[in-house]
C-alpha cells in the first residue's frame, strides 16, 4: 500500500486545505468524464479510486488526530460505468438496432476490429447516426483522430438531439480549441495594430466635422 | 521529422536545463562509444527526449561529470555518464532512424541530394549495422514504417492514415520500455499520439514547400480555404492529438527528469505548434536566434498583439 500522502502529492505537515486543493486538482485531472471512451479509461478510474482511498484515509486519521476539522468534502464517488448506455432513442429500425447494440457490447468488451468490420459491413444506405457515432467511437480509440472528429460531426448533425453524440462532439471540440494541451490560437484579444487606430481617428475626425 | 520535441527553455529551472543539456552531450558521448563516432552526427533531440523518457521509467540515476566536448575542444560541459540500458536505446534508435531517413532520401529525392544520401549512408552503415544487432526488432519496425509509409503516401492518404505508420512506429518503440501490463498500455498510446504528433507538426511545417514542389503531403487536400483558415484547421487536429497524448502522459509516473518532461509535454509541444503554424512563415527574413527569443515572447504574452 502506498502511502496516502504520497498518492496526493503533499508533505505530512500539509494544511487541510492544502490537502483538499491537492485532492481536487487530482481528481480534476483524472476525472472519468475526461476519460470517456479513451482505450485507457480503466487506467484512469484505477488511479481515480486510489486517489478517493487516500484522501478517505488521510482525512480520518487527520480525525482522529482530534484537531477539529470541518471538512466533510464528499470524495467523487464512482458511479462511473463505462458501459454505454443503449437508451438512445428508437430511431432505428428494429433489425439495425439489434445490431448496433451488438456492436455496442463489441465496443465494451474491447473488440474495436471486430466492431470495426460489423461497422463497415453495414451497407451505405442503412447508416443512420449511431452508425456514425460508433464508428467514430472506434476510430477515437484506434487514434485515428481526425476521422473520429468527422464521424462524430456527421452522427450530431444526424440526430441533432442526441445528448450521448452532442456530449462526445462537445469534448472532442473543446480538445480541439487547445485548451486541453497544444496552442490555442484563439485565446488572444482583439488586435489593435496602427491600421485600427488610424481608421479610428479618421472616424472620429469625420463625427466632430459633422459635429460643426 | 526532427527537433520538434524540445523543452521551452526560458520555463525551465537552471538546474533542469543543465541537467537537460547533460543528457544531450551524454547521449552523444555514448553514441560515440556504442555506435562509432560518425553516429555522433545523428544526435537529436526526439532522441534526446527518448534516453530521458526510458531512463525515467526504469528509474536510471544519472551521474553528471564535467568534459571537454570533442567537437568544440574549447568547451567544457556537462554530461551525464550512465552505463544505463536507456542511452544505448536512444542511441540505438538515433542511428537506425538516420540510416532509414537517408534511405528515404535516395528513393524519392533529387539526383545530388541521392548521391548526398548514399555517400552518408555508407558512412553510417558500420553504426548500424552494431544497432541492428543491439535491436533486431527496432530495425524491422522503422522498415516496416517506411514501408508502410511509402505506400500510404502513393496512395494519397488522409490525415490519420498517412500519421498512422509514424505514429505506430513511436508506440512500439515507447512500449517496449516497461514491463508492466499497465504501464505499456499507458505507454502505448502515449507513444502512437506523439508520433502522430510529431508526423503532423512536420507536416505543417513543410505545407508551403510541399505545394511549392507538388510533394505529398496530408494536409493538401484542407487546403483549398485560404492560408489562415488552413493554418487554423493543422493547429486543431494538432491539438486534438496533444490532449490525448497528454491524458496518456498524465497516467504514467515518470521518476527522474520529471520536471523536463513535463516541460516538453505541457509548454514545448504547444511552443512548436505556435512556432511553425503561426510565426515562421511571415518572419523569413529575420535571424534565427532572435525570432526564436521573440516567438517566445509573444507566446508568453499568448500572441495578443500580432495575431
């Protein structure tokens, strides 16, 4: 076992907050939800459930200690499954949705090449926008990133209100801004260079002749 | 496809950077050792980030000794003299990946440029053939990658395909540094989103040369939108490549060069993307050393007065 302080990241002589805010950058940092449909997502619901263990048990013994502590911050719990629900709506048609919860089970259970080939067996014609989601999930998990991206863009433009595509397509363009990691080119303030300025003084120049 | 792995310099610790800079003249001296000296000249610093991301994960120490650099006697450095299994890798890796580039080279180059090729090819045939004996699967996975790159490039791939065999590439190599179940798993995927990273800023990077001379390259076919909206698309896909690649990294522990790796990891991979998408191509004119000093400016500043 190791030691809880350890797996937090802070001294013995840490300070409750201190304790608390390492906790909660941690759990931020290896959140379930951040980790959705990622091929390491048990890696990081592992790590997740040590880190729960060791703040349970740094706060109870700092408890026992008998110094007053008020902190009763709930620990994220793990009501994370990450099974894929299948309660989408019955869009589909009866025969098709038998299938895709099959390739759903494939997906859980770690089969990406033989969901892939169920995927693309299915014939143009018949893809609907789970179709689409799934093959995007696949190809998430494979790395094929820019692919996944188009398959997730085409099953929400498909099913507009799908909350399970929309989430996905939400995370992945958030990724996508930069502010997960890489540069983000947006981030910066409107420009104001000499060509601005310039225009503006001429603007106002022409206000204060009409102000005459 | 190298030197875009690199710490942001100004962000580092002294301590880190001299540390850092140890590793970078060890792995020379230990190429020169283990390899021949003319292997020397492979060095990089992809290599560089792979002695430390190796000697990490099997818990190496270093131990830093003071030497005069063989190739510039009038000064003395830093270096970091380990016996360890992690430069003799990196150095392994620095060497079949040179000979393998060079092989590149002949098959689709120029007729000077492969003449170039063959005479340094045959320079370095002795060093890898010793790297081909240490790492007899190394050797066959980058064949494997040319290969498959080759191909994929003749048949005008899309972006994560032609990405694909790099990528596949710098996660079997990441993988093979651990024993352990998890670890590799972690690694693996760590290792495929780098090398997708580093072949996708390489691309970028040489677009405008490579719609200059008709070159294949993945990004061409976003290309048609004007040159901003394309630099703005190579930059998402970019960093769509490095949150994964750093979800992956946050789940390994690594040990020793931490502070270095994390570095490279959160600061250097997005100093890059800024530095070849945004700012090259409109500072040609200016010297090397002070554009690289006023990019780190600006990307400090996040770039508000001059995007």
């Amino acid at each position: 076992m190791k030691d809880p302080y350890q797996v937090l990241g802070v001294s013995r002589s840490a300070t409750d907050e201190e304790i608390k805010k390492a906790y909660r950058e941690l759990a931020k940092k290896y959140h379930p939800d951040k980790y959705a449909d990622n091929p390491l997502a048990d890696v990081a619901s592992e790590k997740m459930k040590e880190i729960n263990e060791a703040y349970r048990m740094v706060t109870e013994e700092r408890k026992r200690g008998g110094a007053s502590r008020s902190s009763s911050y709930g620990s994220y719990n793990d009501s994370y499954s990450s099974g894929y629900s299948s309660a989408s709506s019955g869009s589909a048609s009866y025969g098709g949705r038998s299938r895709y919860e099959e390739i759903r089970v494939m997906i859980n259970s770690g089969n990406f090449g033989a969901a892939e080939t169920a995927l693309t067996s299915i014939p143009s014609d018949e893809r609907n926008a789970e179709w689409y989601y799934l093959m995007g999930v696949v190809y998430y998990q494979k790395g094929f990133l820019s692919d996944a991206y188009n398959y997730f863009q085409t099953a929400c433009r498909m099913d507009p209100d799908n909350a399970e595509y929309q989430s996905m397509y939400r995370r992945i363009q958030q990724q996508r801004t930069g502010n997960q990691g890489g540069y983000n080119s947006q981030g910066s303030a409107p420009a104001c260079d000499c060509c601005d300025i310039c225009t503006c003084l001429l603007c106002t120049d022409c206000l204060c002749n009409s102000c005459r | 496809m190298f030197g875009y792995l690199r710490p942001v310099r100004e962000e580092l610790k002294v301590r880190e950077y001299e540390l850092y800079k140890s590793v970078y003249c060890g792995l020379c001296r230990r190429l020169g050792r283990d390899y021949g000296i003319i292997t020397r000249f492979t060095l990089s610093y992809d290599c560089t980030v792979l002695a430390m991301l190796a000697a990490s994960l099997r818990e190496e120490n270093s131990c830093v000794k003071r030497g005069r650099c063989r190739f510039n006697p009038m000064k003395k450095c830093m270096f970091c003299a380990t016996d360890g299994e992690a430069m003799h890798l990196a150095g392994g890796v620095s060497v079949i990946m040179a000979y393998y580039k060079l092989s590149d080279t002949i098959t689709d180059s120029g007729f000077f440029k492969r003449l170039a090729a063959r005479l340094l090819r045959v320079f370095l045939s002795g060093g890898f053939r010793r790297a081909r004996k240490a790492y007899p699967d190394i050797e066959a996975a980058a064949g494997k990658m040319i290969e498959s790159q080759q191909l994929a490039e003749r048949k005008g791939s899309g972006i994560d395909e032609s990405a694909d065999p790099t990528a596949k590439m710098l996660s079997f190599l990441c993988e093979r540094l651990s024993d352990d179940e998890m670890t590799r798993r972690v690694l693996s995927r760590f290792g495929y989103c780098l090398g997708r990273w580093i072949y996708l800023i390489d691309a970028a990077d040489d677009l405008e040369k490579d719609i200059k001379h008709r070159c294949f390259n993945p990004f061409i076919s976003v290309t048609e939108a004007d040159s901003a909206e394309t630099a703005v698309f190579c930059n998402e896909t970019l960093n769509m490549t490095a949150s994964q690649l750093i979800m992956a990294y946050e789940l390994l522990q690594p040990v020793s060069y931490r502070e270095i790796l994390d570095n490279i990891v959160y600061h250097g991979l997005s100093f890059q993307q800024k530095h070849c998408i945004f700012e090259k191509k409109r500072k040609k004119g200016r010297k090397m050393k002070d554009r690289k000093k006023k990019d780190y400016y600006t990307f400090l500043s996040r770039g508000d007065e001059d995007i």
